[in-house]
C-alpha cells in the first residue's frame, strides 16, 4: 500500500543497478558468484542510478542482504499483549536468542544496520543513522543451485496488534535491506552510500568484517516530466503457489471428522483500533479485524443461481496436502451496492457498542463481508500460510456479473476492514458521556440454528475494547480508548 499511496501522489521514481555483484565475492567469468561464508552478507553493486523529483528519490539504494549455505530465519512471538516481543534465531543447532525489543512491533530487526550518505561534490554527510530492517524485502535467487523457490512472507506485519511475525532470506537467495520505495531528500547529483551492520548483529549472525559492510556511488538524477504509468503489483515474482486444491466428489456428514483431517479453522478477532469520533460528535468510527488461528484454512464458496441475486455458500475443508476432505452448505453471499459494489458473505462477524456493565447499548449495522487475507497475524502457528497472496487460495469478491466465487482466511492471516465503508460506525447521538466496550465477535451465534462456519474453537471469537466517551468545555464530545497491555497503536505510513 505505501507503492500505491507513491503512486497516486504522482511522484515516481527509476532506479538502475551498475555492476551488480551477487555477493562481496568475485567468481570466473564461466562460474556463479560463490555463496557468502557468513550466515549474511551485505552486498550492494558498484554504482546506482536513480531518478528523483524535486529533490526526493524513492529508492532501496541496491543494498541487499544475501544468505550463505542455510537459511536465515527470525521467529518473532508475545504470549499475550502484556506480555513484550520475543525474537529467536532458528538454526540447525537450535533457537539463537535476539536482543530483547530487536523487533519491537513486528517491523523488523532495531537498529540492525548503520547507512550513511555523503554528497561528492563537498563532504557534506546528508544522512547518517541507523535503520530498521525487515528482512523480507523484496527477494532474489542470486545462485543457480539456490532452491527453486522461497518460502518466506513478503514485507512485515504493519497491525499493531499482530500476535507472532516470521522473516527470513532462503539460502542462496537475496532480500532488500531497505524498502525499495524508502523516501530520501537528495537533490541532482552524485553520493557515496556506505552501509554496515551493527556490531552487536555482526556478532550474533557471526558476520566476517568482510561481508558486514559495502558501500557504493549513488548518482540522481532529475526527473523532469514524469507521467503516471498505471499500478504495479507490490507481490513478488518468485512467491511459492502452495498446494493446489482438488475438489472431492460429493459432501460429507462427518464435519468433525473433516475437520480433524489436518487440523480446523478457528476464527478470532482483534482488539477494535484506529478508534475515533466523527467531526459532529454523533458516531464512533473504528478499525476491525477477524483472523484465523487455526491450523486449516477458512475456505468458503458461493455459487448462484441462474437469474438469482444471491449465491448459495458452501464451506470446504482441506487436509495439509491439498485434498479436499469435505464440505457443507454455511449460508449466503448477497451482493453490496453502496460503496462495496461486490459479494458479501453473511453474518461473518457483528459490531457492538457495550455498556459499561456490557449489556448492548448500540449495534452496527454491518454484518456482511468479502474476506481476504489482509494482514499477516500469527505466522507462528502449525500450518501458517506465509504466502497467502500468491496461492490458489485468493479471495474473490466478484462483480455483479460474478457467477461463483471463492473467498478465504488462510491460516495466520485476518481481514481488516477500516471506517471507508457504509453501515460500520456506531451512532452515539442520544448515549450519556462514560465508559463502554467496542465488541468485535466473529462467526456470531445469530441465526437460530447456531453459527453460521465451522469451527475447531467457539470460545475466542469475541474481543473487548475499552472506551471513554466524554465532552469537553466546548461541548465538543470525545473519545479515548484504553491501551492494551504493551501495545503502542501506531498506524501505517499508507494509512
């Protein structure tokens, strides 16, 4: 999303790597660039050119972090939102513990890397501070026996809320150091860019002096009319496509025994965030997010009817390998006008607004959803889907001509929906000043047969948010919503 907020501010820039080195090494002309003898090595090519507009530049400066002859993989987990971020190093010999707070907020590793930019034409130092790191940036095979594929998640968790994070460069391949659309104030000219990594980090990855540091020229260049292109894909190139699903031929009555096949979804929902009051005082806004922690994917189907306006839902249960091990009939998709224009699933979660003694005091009206996987949750789950974009396992939310669709929650991944759209915020017009709880329940028990999805788990569904509503001197009305346990609510640039 910070590619398509570039984007749209009608700023661009072009970027071309000179004498790309795969690694710090030098290698024959007949044989491959060997692999690091470090676990990383940073790496960057002799010269970068890049082409920026009234003095900004969006650019990774070619710098990348390359694994040697094993893959470099960081778990990031907290028990509970009291409880703060632990990250180990996962090796052959066993977790490697990381500094305490080295990813703090799940964005990647703390001041793993020192960059400094000094302008040629005078000395003068235009940058030089140390720089958080995510490590699955964009990648790159970078050796021909390197495995065909990497496994790993593309970018970090950006929800403040995220519950377990997993990063990782697969070996014989590369990742960006920096985002690759990092905005830097540089005008016309040429720069020399030195990196290094950390000390305390070029200790416990056990990185040579050699492979811990590089630099190289950075020339900018004016751009002087740039015209949008259009959007580009933000996914990457290389991105495993997972087990592909493979329909059974006929329902099943055992759900349960379905279920146990390799594990059931399990819907759960966030603590409500980005909560504020509208501009008149008359309604909380509010940012939801239901997720799967289960070790099965959450996996619905809609079909329609020939001339019907809605579609019948089917959900389908799938063991580790692919294969289908049953399905059931869950409900109905009905198709959203308004400012939604595609196919909802019904009474997927409900929004309420509690008393302080938590009886109901306002519902929202939103009740219907078109699932996608759009934040990375709990990757350290069994099963988790680090690449739920890039498998057959997509959301579809279809248009008005759609005739069947499929939508899903891949496990480790929730869908957020923010206040852009109709029907969410809850009205508080004639509610007195005090304290009250944003309920956000997924897969509720509102029909009269019970829950609409099959579960592992009912009992985490719901998630409870404290609130203050009061009114200032002014009479202007107010609202505050109390921290949960550590968490520091930050939202994303794009945001």
């Amino acid at each position: 999303m910070q590619l398509r907020s570039l984007l749209a501010t009608g700023l661009a820039v072009s970027i071309t790597a000179v004498g790309l080195a795969a690694t710090q090494h030098t290698a024959g002309a007949d044989e491959p660039a060997p692999l690091p003898d470090s676990a990383i090595a940073l790496t960057a090519p002799k010269k970068v050119i890049a082409y920026g507009y009234r003095g900004r530049i969006y650019s990774g400066l070619g710098l990348r972090l390359v694994a040697g002859d094993a893959p470099v993989e960081i778990w990031s987990k907290r028990e509970s939102y009291d409880d703060p971020i632990t990250s180990v190093w996962r090796t052959e010999g066993g977790d490697v513990p990381l500094p305490a707070g080295a990813n703090r907020g799940f964005r990647g590793l703390k001041k793993f890397a020192r960059l400094k930019i000094t302008r040629v034409a005078d000395g003068a130092v235009m940058l030089n501070k140390a720089v958080q790191v995510c490590l699955n940036g964009s990648s790159q095979r970078i050796h021909p026996g390197a495995p065909a594929r990497s496994p790993y998640p593309w970018g970090c968790p950006w929800n403040s809320y995220t519950v377990g994070s997993v990063m990782g460069i697969e070996s014989g391949w590369s990742t960006s150091m920096l985002d690759e659309w990092r905005r830097f104030r540089l005008p016309k000219g040429r720069y020399d860019v030195e990196a290094s990594i950390s000390p305390a980090y070029a200790d416990l990855f056990d990185i040579s002096p050699e492979e811990s540091a590089t630099k190289t020229r950075l020339v900018v260049r004016e751009e002087e009319n740039f015209e949008g292109r259009g959007r580009r894909s933000a996914r990457p190139s290389g991105a495993s496509s997972g087990p592909a699903l493979r329909p059974a031929p006929k329902p099943t009555a055992d759900f349960q025994g379905a279920l146990a096949a390799d594990g059931a979804p399990d819907l759960r929902s966030l603590p409500a965030f980005d909560i504020s009051i509208n501009e008149k005082g008359t309604a909380i806004r509010f940012a939801a997010n239901v997720w799967n922690g289960g070790e099965g994917p959450m996996v619905v189907d809609g079909f329609r009817a020939v001339g019907g306006d809605h579609m019948d839902a089917y959900q389908y249960f799938f063991d580790g390998d692919g294969n289908q091990t049953g399905y059931d009939k869950v409900g109905e998709f009905h198709f959203h006008e308004g400012n939604h224009q595609h196919w909802h699933f019904g009474d997927f979660a409900r929004y309420r607004l509690l008393n302080a003694d938590q009886s109901l005091a306002v519902r929202s009206t939103k009740a219907s959803f078109c699932l996608a996987n759009t934040d990375a949750v709990d990757y350290t789950i069994p099963n988790a889907d680090w690449q739920p974009e890039n498998t057959d396992l997509s959301s579809d939310c279809g248009g008005a001509d759609t005739l069947s669709l499929r939508q899903v929650l891949s496990n480790g991944s929730g869908d957020t929906y923010h206040q852009y759209r109709t029907g969410q915020a809850f009205r508080i017009g004639n509610l007195p000043d005090g304290d009250y709880y944003i309920s956000v329940e997924a897969n509720p028990d509102d029909r009269r047969d019970g829950r609409n999805l099959i579960e592992g788990d009912y009992t985490n569904n719901d998630s409870l948010r404290k609130i203050t509503i009061g009114t200032n001197k002014k009479g202007k009305r107010w609202v505050r919503a109390e921290q949960v346990g550590q968490v520091i609510e930050r939202m994303p640039r794009f945001y």
